[in-house]
C-alpha cells in the first residue's frame, strides 16, 4: 500500500470533508486495490456527511445517485463519488434495497458491503479500519462475504456474479461457506435482469481466467439463459478461453461452444435474451453460421466468405475455430487480406461511375459489376482498369 498514494484531487475531496469536521474515508474498490498494489480505476469516499452538507461543500456536484447517498464531486477534471455511510433496508427483489437510511458510524456502512476485501476503509492519516478481517482476506487471496453468505446472497443476487468476477480478476479463491452459499442460491440470479447479468458475464470473459464462466454454469446462475449439462463438457468448453482478451471473439467463441454442446438454441437467442446489441448478435450469428461448415479451403474460398460477411466477422470466425478446433484459419486469412486481393466491388478496379459511363444502368449494372467481381477473384491478377473495361465491352456486344 505504501507505494499507491491516492492522487491530489481525492486528498483535497478527503481534507475538505475533514477540515468542516466531518469523518471522510477512501472505502471499497480504490482500497483494496491500493493493499494489492494495482493502481485503482476509481476512488471511492464515504462520510457521515449527509448529501446536502456534501453539496455545499463543493461547488461543482452532481446528483444522480443522491437517492443512495451518493454525491459526485467534480473536480479539476475528474469525478469522486462520495456516500453517505448508510445501510441498506430490506430487499425486494434480490437486487435493490427498497430503502436506505443513512448512519452517523463507519462500521455499519462496511457490513452492508459484499465481500470483506471491499469492506475496508482508510482515512487520509491513519489506521486501516478493518473490521471483518479484509486485509487478512486479501493476503490470502480469499473472497468471503461481510456476514453470512445465504443472507447477503438472498438481499442482492448480483453479490454472487460479483464474487466469481472477482475470483477470475483477482486470482482469489472462494472462501468455503461463501461457494457453497453461491451453489445454494443460485437460483436467485434468475431474477436479476438481464443487462446486470450480461454486464457481469462481459467482465468475466474479460479477465485472465474467463473460465469461471463455467463455475458459474456449473452453479446454475445462468440457468434462465443456458441449458445446463450432466455430462462432462468443461473440458470442451474451455477451449474458447484461449481466444484474444476481447469481447466479440470472446462472446462469439462461448456462443460457439455453448451451441457445439446444445446448451443454448442458438447465438440470437442466448444473445438477445441477455440484451446483447445488434452488432454483437449479428456478428456472433455469423460466426457460429460460418463454423457450422467446413472450413474454406482456397483463397477464393475465403474471398467469398470476406465478401458476404465482412472482415470483422470473418477474423472473429477464424480466431474461433482455430481455438475450438485447433485450426489454421488465422493464418490462411491473414495471408489472403496481405496479399491485398480485391473481394469487394469496392477494390475492384473500375467503379460503378466507370459503368454508368459505358450506358450501364440499375440492375444490370449491379450484376456486372458481380460478374467482374467473381472474374476478378479467380483472377486477381487482371484486376487491372483496362483490362476490365475490354471486359465490359465484350459482354455487352455478346
Ligand atoms: P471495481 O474495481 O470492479 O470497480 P469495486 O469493488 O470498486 O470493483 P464497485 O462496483 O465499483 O466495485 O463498488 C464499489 C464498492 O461498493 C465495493 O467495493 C463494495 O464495497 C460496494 N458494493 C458494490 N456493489 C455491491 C453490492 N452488490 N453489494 C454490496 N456492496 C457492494
Ligand atoms: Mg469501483
């Protein structure tokens, strides 16, 4: 922690607060981290300041989560969020408290924390204040819920995604009663909705250990979107971790996988029920459509598939297969889009204004330009304008 010092603008959020007498803490994820040693993404504060005395205090605020305690400061250039110390009332709907009141003590807004590693709290100059063994946690490289693990799970079924996220980021293992309190109510995810959902399983493919996307199969925190299996297929399934640290080839090589083994009806539908966007839909739709076939074979082959779907989807494809099925598809792809082969009418070497010239018009302007097209992805070579235009010419007088 000695080396990670927060950056001016939070010491003055955090001394401002104090110098009216107010307690001021960093809290949670910026904590954590800083015992960690990785530089934090963003830095948390809470007080028993209420939010309208956080309010007058700065001049530029803003006030979206001010329902939560929360006040985000704004300040040169950058936003803190500072919050109330509160606790939570009782959940509704495993997710959201149907109130929160505030607490003039510290203490009680870190129980109502999920995991003892985020319930730590530091003050600009003094002592950590850890009163659920966070620190000890964290040495270990253990995740436990603050309290018992049923309980927290039933108030915020999220909690539960969040532990295994944090396992796959943090390298941590799941402390005994908080995996089986998971196994217990996983259940409850199925009321979560689908963007939280989406959301968390984002971020867990995009760690270094995505497959914990299997543990939480396994769990049954999918069950609403993914058919779960008795049979051993992790072993199968656990080839798409060897895709690219990205979210597309990444959704679209568990999209693959999960259909190969008849987990989900297809792409769309696992996609759309956890309200991917249509990009990502269409393009996982796509590659799981192409590695239904046999891989092509020549370049014209991969011309074709680079014409029809684009070449984003058609690298996506190609990554995927060859992390499913140990192919070489990368590499014939790259030689083809290196060898700079025209497989669009877009490269070819006459334009559509070339045509119109020549008294080309509408539909059958269209068609010759796609039968120039296919001439010139067997023949690369001649796609040269002369060439082409003699081309034209010669089909239109026969
Ligand atoms: P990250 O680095 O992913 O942002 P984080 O720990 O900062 O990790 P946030 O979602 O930013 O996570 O939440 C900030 C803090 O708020 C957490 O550290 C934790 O103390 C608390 N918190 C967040 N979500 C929950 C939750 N669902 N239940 C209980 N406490 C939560
Ligand atoms: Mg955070």
């Amino acid at each position: 922690m000695a080396n990670i010092t927060p950056p001016k603008y939070v010491k003055q959020v955090l001394i401002t607060l104090q110098a009216r007498g107010y307690h001021a803490y960093l809290v949670g994820g910026c904590v954590r981290d800083m015992i960690l040693g990785v530089h934090p993404q963003d830095w948390d504060i809470c007080t028993d300041a209420l939010p309208e005395q956080v309010r007058d205090l700065f001049p530029r605020t803003l006030t979206v989560g001010v329902r939560h305690g929360t006040v985000t400061v704004l300040i040169h250039s950058h936003a803190v969020e500072v919050t109330t110390f509160r606790t939570d009332g009782s959940y509704a709907d495993h997710r959201h408290p149907e109130a929160v009141s505030f607490v003039g003590d510290l203490t009680s807004d870190l129980a109502r924390r999920d995991f003892t590693m985020n319930a730590i709290a530091l003050p600009p100059d003094g002592l950590v204040v850890d009163p659920f063994g966070g620190m000890e946690d964290i040495r270990s490289g253990i995740i436990r819920c603050v309290g018992e693990p049923d309980r927290r799970f039933e108030e915020d079924a999220l909690r539960m995604f969040r532990a295994l996220r944090f396992s796959a980021r943090l390298g941590f293992s799941l402390e005994e009663e908080t995996r089986a309190g998971i196994y217990r109510k996983a259940s409850l995810a199925a009321a979560l909705s689908p963007e939280r959902v989406r959301d968390e399983v984002e971020k867990m493919l995009l760690t270094n250990r995505p497959e914990i996307i299997l543990t939480t199969i396994e769990a049954g925190l999918l069950d609403r979107y993914i058919l779960r299996r008795e049979d051993d297929t992790a072993s199968e399934l656990i080839r798409f971790t060897a895709l690219p640290k990205k979210a597309l080839p990444r959704w679209a090589g568990l999209c693959a996988a999960l259909e190969r083994h008849a987990m989900i009806r297809s792409p769309q539908d696992f996609l759309s029920a956890l309200h991917l966007d249509g990009r990502t839909q269409r393009c996982c739709a796509d590659c799981c459509t192409l590695l239904r076939d046999a891989p092509p074979k020549t370049p014209k082959d991969w011309k074709v598939l680079l014409n029809r779907y684009g070449v984003d989807t058609v690298s996506c494809a190609a990554q995927v297969s060859d992390a499913l099925y140990t192919r070489h598809c990368r590499d014939q792809l790259r030689a083809v889009l290196k060898s700079g082969e025209c497989f669009s009418v877009r490269h070819l070497a006459v334009t559509g204004d070339d045509l119109v010239e020549l008294g080309l018009r509408g539909k059958e302007l269209g068609e010759m330009l796609q039968f120039l097209l296919e001439y010139v992805m067997d023949y690369p070579e001649n796609n040269r304008r002369e060439l082409l235009l003699q081309l034209v010419h010669g089909t239109e007088e026969s």
